[in-house]
C-alpha cells in the first residue's frame, strides 16, 4: 500500500510546521490539525492512509482518536507520539492498534523509517486492525514494568502486539530482568485476563515431581498416588502457563509438553482418558537454547513451536537509563510495603546505583534498595546506606581489578563537577601509585626488596617513590 495521504494532529504548532514541510517535501498530501476536534473533521471528510497523532492534546486525546479512527476506517495506520516514554503509553498505544509510537523528541529520520516500513505493510495493516478488535478490554497490568528506555520500549511494542493473540512466547533474559513480570504482563493483557495465570519453575522440581506437577497423576498411578491429583495444564485451563527455566525441562517431558501445544489434550500420569486443555503457554529462560539445540539437550521442533515471539530482556547494565526510576520505584514500594519512612536518594547515591553492574539484575537493585530503606537513619538514602557498593567488594559482574578500579573511578570521577576535571590522567595515575604502594609495603611487612620484587620495579626507583609521595612503613605491619 502506498502511503499518500498523511493527518497530522498536534497542538504544538512546531512540531505541525516541521512534520508538514518535511512530508509535503518528500510528496505527501498533508492535512494539519491543531487539535483533536479538528482531527475528527478531517477524517469525517477525507480517507488517510497515515495519522500522526499527539497522544495529548486539547479536546479529544490521540488515543481517544485512535480507538475512532480505527473503527471508521481500519486500515489507516496510526502513529501515536507522545512526549513521556513510559511503558503505559507503549502498551496502550500498540494494544489499541497503533502502527507505532515515537518519543518527542524526535528526529525526521524516526519519521522517514516509520513511512519506509509504512509502505511496506498492507498486510500488516490488516492484522493490526484484526487484533484491534481483540483488544477493546481495559487496559490491565497486574503490576507495572518501569522503564523507559529503548530496549525496554521495543519489549512493550512486542508486548503490545502479541498480549491479545494466543501465539507461544519465549522470553529470555538473564536472571532477575522480570521475565516473569513480562509473561503476567502478557497475561493481563489478554482475553485470558480474569482466567488463571500460573507459573512453574522447571528448574526448581525433580523430574518425576514435575511431570505430576504438569499433567497431574491419577490415583494409584504410583506409590503415594492416594488421590487423583489434577496438574497446572489443568488448574490454568482458560488462562495462561508460565513455564520458567524452560532449559532445565528433561528430554521425555519435552516430547511430552510438544504434544500437549500441538493436541491441546493432557493425559495424566497413570490415566488413559485425554482431556482437552485450552492453555496458553508463555516459556522462559536464561539459557541459551539454540546452544541447548545444538547439544541435542532441547528438542528443536519444541525450540520452534515454542519460540514463535521471542522477547529478549536486557540486562539491566544495558539499560542504566532505567536504574533512577526503578529506585523511586522501588523506594516507595519499600514505603508501602515495609511502610519505611525513606522518601528518595541523594544525587550521589543515585550516582552510585547506576554506576553499578548489577550482576542480579532488577532483582539485585529491588533487595539492595529494600534493604536500604529499612536500615537508612534517614528519609534520604545516601552512598553510606549502600555500604556494599561502595566498597566495590565484589558483587559487579566482573570481578576483575579492572573491573572494581572502574566502578570506584565511575563513582569517583561521577561525583565531580566537569570544571573540576583538569589534569585527570595525571592525577589519577598519581593518586593510584601511592595507595598501591603503601598496600604491598603492608603486606610485606616493609620488605622493601620483596615489595619492589612484587611491583616488578627497580629498588632505587622503588626508594624514590617513597620518599617522594611521603610514604610511611611500618615495619609492625
Ligand atoms: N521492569 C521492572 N519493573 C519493576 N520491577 C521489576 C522489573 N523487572 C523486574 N522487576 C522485579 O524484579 C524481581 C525479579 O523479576 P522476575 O522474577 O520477573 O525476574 P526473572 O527474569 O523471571 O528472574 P529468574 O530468571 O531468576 O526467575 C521481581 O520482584 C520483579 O517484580
């Protein structure tokens, strides 16, 4: 479908005079309107095969727009700006059947992508406006995923997309990214909201606990069998089953579980009769299964018919811009949920929490952030209260010296103002001998031959640099 006709509603009129001169440049129709009442007098007149909609703006919002436009005239593909980032936004946007959504401010090669990808979606607009028709229920989350940035934006837009449909998803992500926060995002974005969501840790479960565990056991299947016993396929009937650690699941159990997704039927353990199972299954790991594949360890066609959307969770060290939200974020749950009385962070401490590698993820950051609110002396968390990380003791993912002298440069040069930065090269080499110095001194005792041994540096030179940088011994150790 070529793209011909192009609204352009917003209320800002710079943001009108910009996208107008760009698109008619480029050979566009366009139409401008200053607001959302205007928008709807347009459409009412003339067909577009494009609306770029301010999702706030006096009289009837973009979104509000949106849902009407989209019910006049489906196959007119929407693009929601907005100036907040926040992932409400995104998914609301994508659920309602935005073709896209862009973050002002924006630059006109974002604009130019979206037309380019635009004109090659006919049948994309098609789908958008089948799963628009799915997705007339309120906007739900259970619990709200924090962050804004561009990772996790592009995990919204997928999660927008695929929450209503029942395809298979396969999240993956290093421990603690909120793979499970994502699949009951998914959940609660679906029809299946008000149905179950359950979750099972393949990991967590012997081999024979976790077939029962799936498929349920009938009585006197095995020793122990007392009762009939229905499984999580069973219990999560209409709704959604999130299996974690799907990696870990043993190879027979695999085969099992590929023919409940292709059968939609259980049987249980030591029955015969099937039952039909309407479950939707959203799969997680933090292995990589592809290797797994390779290694005969995970059954291809289960990697395939289980991996038909993947969504990938990045590593929180991958998205710093993240950490300042999610330690409000976690503050005030800390506040709710604990009821502490810390009311936020010092720009310092701030400094510190982003500086970090987080080697456990959001996970790590929600417990260090709790822990800190409980014990802090006061309402404003300082890089005292995160005692751990400024002592660098380890906990970054790498452990090298590389890696610690880095995170406490980062907080070091972090906490200074850029005019106070002269000379850094000098002084930090400078400020880094005489502490390096003085510690091997300590543990040789004040062997200065055995410390100029260690340092691989001549003894002259060794005498030199302490008495130029006015080093102590002491002999004591
Ligand atoms: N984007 C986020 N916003 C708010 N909280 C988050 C976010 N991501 C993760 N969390 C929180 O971090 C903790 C860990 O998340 P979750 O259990 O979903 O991670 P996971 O990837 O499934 O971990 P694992 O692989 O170890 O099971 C949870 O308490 C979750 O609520």
């Amino acid at each position: 479908m070529a793209i011909e006709r192009i609204l352009i509603a917003d209320d800002e009129e710079s943001i009108r005079w910009v996208l107008s001169k760009a698109l008619s440049k480029k050979g566009f129709k366009v139409d401008l309107a200053g607001d959302g009442n205007e928008a709807l007098e347009f459409f009412r007149k003339n067909t577009y095969d494009l609306a770029i909609l301010d999702i706030k703006m006096p009289g009837i919002s973009g979104l509000d727009l949106l849902t009407r436009f989209q019910e006049q005239t489906p196959h007119t593909l929407i693009v929601i700006m907005t100036a907040e980032s926040s992932m409400k936004n995104a998914v609301e946007a994508m659920k309602r059947g935005a073709y896209d959504y862009i973050t002002k401010p924006f630059d006109l090669d974002a604009i130019d992508a979206i037309l380019v990808k635009a004109g090659k979606a006919a049948e994309i607009s098609t789908e958008v406006s089948r799963l628009k028709d799915e997705l007339k229920d309120q906007y739900h989350l259970e619990r709200t995923l924090i962050g804004q940035s561009k990772p996790m934006q592009e995990v919204y837009k997928v999660l927008g997309k695929v929450a209503p449909s029942d395809v298979t998803i396969l999240i993956t992500g290093e421990s603690g990214t909120g793979k499970e926060l994502v699949a009951r995002a998914v959940h609660f974005n679906s029809p299946r909201l008000g149905k179950p969501f359950l979750a099972l840790n393949c990991a967590a479960i012997p081999r024979e606990l976790l077939e029962s565990e799936l498929f349920g056991f009938e009585k006197g299947a095995f020793t122990g069998a007392t009762e009939r016993k229905t499984g999580k396929f069973e219990q999560a009937n209409g709704g959604t089953l999130f299996l974690d650690e799907i990696g870990d699941m043993p190879l027979d159990l695999q085969a099992k579980l590929l023919r409940v997704l292709q059968e939609k039927e259980i049987t249980r353990t030591g029955g015969s009769t099937t039952i039909p199972v309407d479950v939707r299954i959203v799969a997680a790991t933090n292995q990589n299964l592809k290797d797994k594949v390779r290694n005969r360890e995970f059954r291809e066609d289960l990697f395939y018919r289980l991996n038909v959307v993947p969504i990938a969770l990045p590593p929180l060290r991958e998205r710093r811009d993240d950490i300042p939200l999610l330690v409000d974020y976690f503050i005030q749950s800390a506040r709710e949920k604990v009821g502490t009385t810390a009311l936020g962070c010092t720009a310092e401490a701030h400094r510190l929490l982003a500086s970090f590698n987080w080697p456990g993820n959001v996970r790590e950051l929600e417990n260090t952030i709790q822990r800190a609110a409980l014990l802090a002396p006061n309402p404003l968390l300082t890089p005292d209260d995160f005692p751990v990380l400024s002592e660098g003791d380890g906990e970054t993912a790498d452990c090298s010296l590389e890696a610690l002298i880095t995170n406490k440069l980062r907080n070091a040069i972090g906490k200074m103002e850029v005019q106070e930065l002269n000379n850094l090269y000098e002084m930090v080499l400078h400020q880094m001998e005489r502490p390096l110095i003085r510690i091997v001194l300590e543990k040789t005792r004040g062997n200065q031959v055995r410390t100029a041994e260690i340092l691989g540096i001549n003894r002259n030179t060794l005498r030199k640099k302490i008495q130029t940088l006015g080093i102590e011994i002491n002999k004591e150790g």
